[in-house]
C-alpha cells in the first residue's frame, strides 16, 4: 500500500529547488525541428512506438518500445509516475459587465479546496474582480454553471480563480464542463476530441492531479509491463502533478534567469526503500520520463539514497548537475529550448544529445507528447 500524504498536508517536506552549477546560454540547446516531425496522434499499440537507444558510448540504436526489456537487466527498477491528468481546458465567458467576453482557461496549479492558479485567454479582458462563468452549450455540469472569481493576476497570463465550488463537487465539475489540456503544438495544429481522453493517460493514471501527462508512460501496455516482471525488472509509483510550465521553451537568453513553477510530488516510504534494496543489490534505477526522474533526483541524498518525500519541488537540470539516483531515462523527445532538452544535455550529455536529435530528425522520429521514445544511458565520464 502506498503511503503519500494528501496533497494539501502540511508535514511535508520544503520546496526544493535545485539547480546545476553555473549558467548556460539557451541558444546552446536550440535545433532544427521541423513540424512534420511533431505528432498529432499515438503509436497504436502503444508499445510499437519506435525508441531510439542512446548508448553510454554515445552509439545510437534504432528499436521499438516493445525491445524495452532487452536493454534491461534481471533487478533493474523502472519508476512511473502515477498522476492523471484533469480536463483542464475549461472554456467560459466574462459576466456582471456590459460585454461578456469569451475566456478560455487552462488550470495549471491547484491551490487549495476551491482556488486553482490557470493560465486565461485573452488576459487582457480579466481583472482581479472579475467573474467568468464557465460551461457551453451542449455541455452543461450537473450542478449547473461553475462560477470563478479573478482574484489576482500574474504578468504573464496567469490568474487566480476561485470558484463557487469547493472540494469533490468542483472536482466534479471541472470533469464535466472541462476537456483534455493538449499541448499548444498539437492543438494547434487539430481539436482535441473523445479520442484525446484516453490517449493522453497512461496504464499508471490513479491520482488527479496533472494538467499534463507524464508522456514517457503512455507507451507502457500489460503485455509489456508483463514482459518486463517475467525479466526480472521491478516496477514502482510515485506521484508527480506535472504542470504546464515543465514543457514551455525557455525564453530568457541565460539559463540562471529561467524560473522553474513548482510541482507537486510523493515518493512514499515503501518505494524508497525499495529503490534502496534493490540499488544495494546491484540494481539500476530507470526512470520512465523526467517527470519521475526529477522527483527521484529532488528526494535523493547526496549518496544517492533516495529519500521518502511529499511536497513540491522546482528542481531545474542543466549541464553540469550531478545525478543522485538514476542510472537510466526513458523518455519522448523534447522541444528546441526547453528545460526538458536541457535535462537529457545534462543526463547524456549536450553534444551526444544533438547527434541524437539530428539522427532522430534525419531519421523521422515522432516528436514530443505522442511521440517517440528515447533511452537514455547515464553519461559518467565527469562523475
């Protein structure tokens, strides 16, 4: 059973907010992709999505998910993460003034029982004050409309609501009036349909929370988890409610100036311990996204150990940070710019990375949230 604390918990563990050393410029991790590269909809079956190997001797391997299994080894530990995406993307319209408005909103961060942190479309028709009246036509929420006050309001389109709702009943209502938050590459390009609802959750999704999935987990099926346990190879959950701001290109020039937004995390007592055992006998740690991986790295002791942790982290991975607890990622392939790519750079290294990305272009790859999938191998020529 697993042991993480409830997510408004007061006992947990401070913030973390962990950087490499020294800054880097952004146009280091900058690359040619092309959109055709971009996926507009999942490998199906899950598992047939192509995987490129990167290997620790930078040797590049073309294969599918389902090989999984062949590169890992009988103790091995693959880390998911359980969250599950909400139906974030809530659409509505300014009310109590002359002009109503339309007003789409994407909730980013939960803040408590009835305040979320979204990001709102057009900001500039919302002040603080102000009521939007979400629900549209053919889609009405059993307990009629959702109301949300405009409490405050960031600099970059980000606003705090505050709804009429509070608890499981605004839970319920975001479900029925909400649609899945696809990332602005693919819903650009097409609507998000019924389709979207199961495609964007992974065979892990228990605990709500994320306004964006955990995509390395959406290439995992039974057959392969159950290939994987035949090898030998462990399989444990954490929690990460991934937020919006995890995939957005960085923007500032350098590095240092780039803010990370806190997410929330659990890695339970039982999954450390585990992780512990298994590591003491030899075993290696695989995370299955970055998502996993930060939080295993935000909840590790400088030995390594992994620690129990409940709380947020704003862990931001560049070149030059020293990984704690993971040995191997496996992961979907990243946008130009952002912290993601700066991630696997510091995890394979920057220039082992570009090749990689080269090949994966040259070779037509499937890009990002229902994409391909890469494994990485821990570089340790500077450990």
């Amino acid at each position: 059973m697993r042991n993480c604390a409830s997510e408004f918990d007061a006992s947990h563990r401070p913030g973390m907010t962990i950087t490499s050393q020294g800054a880097m410029r952004t146009d280091l991790f900058d690359f040619e992709l092309p959109a055709a590269n971009i996926a507009l909809r999942p490998a199906s079956p899950r598992d047939s999505a192509r995987m490129l190997v990167v290997q620790p001797d930078g040797v590049l391997r073309d294969r599918t998910v389902a090989e999984l299994p062949q590169w890992l080894q009988p103790g091995d530990q693959l880390v998911v993460n359980d969250t599950k995406v909400i139906s974030a993307q809530l659409k509505g319209r300014r009310i109590g003034r002359d002009t109503e408005p339309k007003i789409e909103a994407t909730l980013i961060k939960r803040l408590d029982g009835s305040r979320w942190q979204a990001l709102v479309k057009p900001a500039r028709k919302l002040t603080p004050g102000d009521v939007v009246r979400f629900g549209n036509e053919g889609k009405v929420c059993l307990l009629g409309h959702l109301d949300a006050e405009v409490e405050a309001k960031g600099e970059e389109g980000e606003v705090t609501l505050s709804f009429s709702f509070h608890g499981p009943a605004l839970d319920q209502a975001i479900a029925d009036l909400g649609s899945t938050p696809l990332p602005p590459y693919i819903a650009s390009k097409r609507t998000p349909d019924e389709q979207d609802a199961a495609d964007y959750q992974t065979m892990f999704a228990t605990n709500e929370g994320a306004v964006a999935a955990p995509t390395a987990g959406l290439h995992f099926t039974p057959a392969l988890e159950a290939v994987l346990r035949y090898h030998g190879v462990g399989l444990h959950r954490l929690t990460l409610h991934v937020g919006a701001g995890t995939f957005l290109p960085v923007k500032v020039a350098d590095t240092a100036e780039h803010r990370m937004h806190a997410e929330w995390g659990c890695v339970s007592a039982e999954v450390a311990a585990a992780l512990n055992a298994a590591r003491d006998n030899g075993g290696r740690i695989v995370a299955v996204g970055t998502t996993s991986l930060r939080l295993l790295e935000s909840a590790a002791a400088e030995d390594g150990t992994v620690q129990p942790f409940t709380g947020e982290t704003s862990i931001f991975i560049t070149p030059g940070y020293r990984f704690r607890a993971v040995d191997i990622l496996l992961t979907n392939f990243h946008l130009p710019r952002s912290t993601l790519f700066m991630l696997v750079s510091a995890f394979s290294g920057l220039e082992t990375m570009k090749r990689a990305y080269a090949h994966a272009v040259k070779s037509g790859y499937r890009f990002y949230s229902y994409g391909d999938a890469c494994l990485l191998f821990r570089d340790k020529s500077g450990a």
